[in-house]
C-alpha cells in the first residue's frame, strides 16, 4: 500500500491541510501570535501561565537569534547554536500552543487567521512576523546576491564561500579566481559591518591556514555604503572609528556609494565603478512582511504597520503590531520606533501587560520606549559603544557586546556552544569546522516579492536591526 501510495505521489508524512487548526479546548480569551522572533518570544513569556490562551504560529519550529547569523556564514558558530526550538522555550507553560504553519491570510470580519495547514479564530491577533530583505525594486540584484534574514540564509552563504573558494584553487585563470575570491557587501549598518569584519579576519587568520596555495590578499573584500559615514543610527565617535577598524583590516569601505545592478559577476554603482565579484551580500535595507488583509491605508513607508500609542493596527479593533513591522507614528518618533531587538522586546513586554489589562478591564498605558545604547562589533577586541553619554571602544567595548549577546541568546546549552566556539577562537583564531555539507548555487529565477512602490532607492538602510543586539 505505501508503495503504490509513493508511486502515485502521495507521501504519508506530508503535513494535510485541514479546515481548522486543532487546539486545546479552553473558554479562555485566545491570543493569536504570529511570528517567533524577539517581539513575539517577549509577548509569550509576558502571557505565560496567566488566564488567556495563547497561541504562537510561525513557519519555522525554532527561535532564530539574528545578532550572530554573520557568525554562522562566516563559519564562525555552528546553526544550532543560535537556534532553539519553540517546544522547549514553553515548555512548562501550560495555557500556550506551537503550531507549525504560515499565515497566509487575514479574515478581520471574522476573527479568523488563514494557514497553509487549517483556520484558526482569535479574540486578539498579534502580528510580529518582522521584516524580509528589500532589493528595492532591482530584480537582477536580487536573484544574483543574497540576503541575511534567515539561518538559511547564513548556510547558504557559508557554502558560496566555501565553495567559490574551493574554486578559485582549482581555477588556473586569473580573472575567474580574482571574481571567486572577492566579495562585495552592500549596506553599512551593524549587519553588513559586523560581516566585513568578520570576513576580513577570516582572510587574515583562516585563509593562509586552509588555503596555502595562494596568499591572503588575494581575498578583497568591500563594503559599499549609500551615507557618507557607516553606522548612522550610532554617534560620529562609532562611526568614525568602525571606519578605521575596517580599513585596518584592509577592508576597501565605498562610502556616498550605492550598487545600480548585479548580473551575477559585475557588480555597477551609480557613480559608474564596476567590481568583478562572484560573491555580493546584501544587507541594505528591509520591508515589513505581513500576510494579506490589512488595509493598505494603514501601511507606511517601508512595509510597516501604523499603529496607535497602544501598539493597536489602524483602523483594527482587536488587531496588534510589535516588532520590526510596527510603526508608532508620533510627534518624538515621525518615523516609528527604531528597528532593533530592544525595540522589540520591550513592545512584546509592554503588549503582554497591556491584553492582560483590556481583559482584565483594568486601566493600560501608553507604550514609552527606553533607549538603553547601541554596540557593534568589527572583530576580535574591536566594538563600539553608545550608552547614552558614554560613548567608547576598543577591548571593552567588545567584551560588553560579547556579554550581552551571550546572556540574549536562548537556551543554557546554545549558551555554552557560542561561550566555548568564543574562547576556543579568541585563543586560537580557530573556528568551526568548514565543510561543504550541500552544494549551493543561487536560485537564477524570478523571485515574487512584491514591489514596494512607496519606496525608493535612496532609502536608508534600516538594517541596524539585530545584527547587534542593543543594551
């Protein structure tokens, strides 16, 4: 019977699609959240083990921690350091529900939630399904280049490097190596600094190592930012001496530049500059991502969702935003609250309160964000520090950016992963084990993001998300 069900191209194993998504039964209110990343993860543990039932839909199964996705392409830390399953995080938390789907759609008249598994209804829907990479409308670029918005995204990184590198010592054509071994990053924020520095310490510690056959500064590397200085969102101070870090490290920084098209091997700038490349990062700019049935009278510039002062979707009664996707539009924030992960932790926090207190009917506040700093790292004992008036960097800067990046990312084992993976590579500049565990090539075909019509080229790189995690 299974052999016959095979052949007809019916797997057992593949996940039905049913008319309704099977839940525990409860009379409690239902809190739908979609969307497992530092907003919906706070939310969760804010409503954990109170009188409401919580239910969190995301299309992964695990938590992903986007400050050290770099680290992952850059063989620096295995995947499954920085991931942990949702199952484990609630474990124990006896009125909250994992469902594996992907929402495909909202039904507001109707309280219901479409999935690619089933419907669900909600007394309260929560949206905090972050942010995708925008290509800004440049198709070319984005089928030739890659993004950092996923683990999968970091692997497949991984394996161009790998593989191109692997290449390039077989190839005996100069121009053919010279395109396999250097690699353009486009985007200044802490994403795109964070990975020059760490790819420009791999050329200076890993590569004479694994690759003798040709030497070090045979590996250029470039990082291509549209503003006249990088990390914008940081003080001049930040700025300027990430700069120097970068340069140091023999990293060629393209500044007041911008890339017009990628084909694959030629990466073009506005200015007229072109760059023989096979290997282009892309980490200049992010949209908001959310599923169909929201008004899009209530969607501002970069895909995000405007929200009141109470994180509430416009024009939506029970209908919430947090994270990457939200845009509180105010008098002292005209461009809605900081992308980054402070952000959104303290509206996951804040939300938990404010549901329990409309429930409840008690009285609620109004959301208030606290700027706690900025750090980013550039590489080993180089970071810098904004906190406040105390503006610094060097060695001390990095250990505060080391520590606080431990102490964020789930679970007691990841913890000791990335600790031992950090101190075995500070002692020994020796990092995980570089194997080619799948072969990669670039998906050469259209990709069916839709348009962001509202935006234009020239908007700044809002990236500064997560790359570095925030005090």
């Amino acid at each position: 019977m299974k052999q016959n069900q095979m052949l007809n191209g019916i797997d057992d194993h593949t996940c039905k699609v049913t008319e309704v998504i099977c839940l525990p039964n409860s009379r409690l209110p239902r809190v739908v959240i979609v969307g497992g990343g530092f907003a919906g993860l706070a939310l969760v543990e804010g409503l954990k083990n109170k009188d409401v039932q919580v239910v969190l839909i995301d299309r992964n199964n695990f938590h992903q921690f986007q400050p050290l996705f770099y680290q992952v392409a850059t063989s620096g830390l295995e995947p499954d350091s920085i991931v942990f399953p949702f199952r484990k995080q609630i474990k124990g938390y006896k009125n909250v529900s994992f469902r594996l789907a992907e929402v495909k759609e909202i039904q507001a008249s109707t309280n219901t939630v479409i999935t690619d598994k089933g419907n669900l209804t909600y007394d309260y829907l929560v949206l905090a399904t972050g942010t995708k990479t925008n290509f800004f409308g440049m198709e070319e670029v984005e089928r030739n280049s890659l993004g950092m918005k996923d683990i999968r995204d970091s692997l497949n990184i991984r394996h161009m490097m790998l593989q191109n590198l692997e290449q390039a010592a077989i190839t005996c054509d100069d121009e053919e190596r010279d395109a396999l071994t250097n690699f353009v990053i486009v985007g200044g924020g802490p994403a795109g600094v964070e990975m020059a520095g760490a790819l420009a310490e791999f050329c200076k510690y890993i590569l004479p190592k694994d690759y003798p056959e040709y030497p070090s500064s045979i590996m250029n590397i470039y990082l291509v930012e549209a503003m006249d200085e990088l990390l914008v969102a940081m003080s001049d101070k930040a700025s300027s001496k990430t700069l120097t870090y970068l340069e140091n490290l023999n990293v060629k920084v393209l500044l007041k530049e911008s890339v017009s098209n990628y084909d694959g091997r030629i990466v073009q700038t506005k200015s007229g500059k072109t760059i023989l490349a096979k290997n282009l990062i892309w980490t200049a700019g992010v949209k908001g991502d959310f599923p169909k049935g929201i008004d899009e009278r209530h969607v501002v510039k970069g895909n995000r969702l405007k929200t009141d002062a109470y994180l509430k979707v416009d024009g939506q009664e029970n209908i919430y935003a947090i994270g990457d996707i939200a845009a509180l539009i105010s008098e002292e924030t005209p461009k809605g609250h900081p992308q980054v992960a402070q952000a959104a932790i303290q509206q996951g926090k804040y939300l938990a309160c404010t549901l329990m207190g409309i429930i409840n009917d008690k009285p609620i506040g109004l959301f208030s964000y606290k700027d706690k700093g900025s750090l980013a790292t550039v590489g080993k004992r180089k970071a810098v520090a904004d906190l406040g008036k105390l503006k610094f960097a060097g060695y001390f800067a990095w250990l505060l950016w080391s520590v606080v990046h431990l102490l964020s990312i789930s679970g007691f084992r990841n913890k000791l992963l990335v600790g031992f993976n950090w101190a075995v590579s500070y002692f020994s500049y020796e990092k995980s084990n570089r194997v080619i565990i799948r072969n990669f090539k670039l998906n050469t075909t259209a990709k069916t993001q839709t348009k962001d019509n509202s935006e234009n080229h020239l908007e700044k790189d809002v990236n500064t998300k997560k790359s570095s995690i925030d005090v």
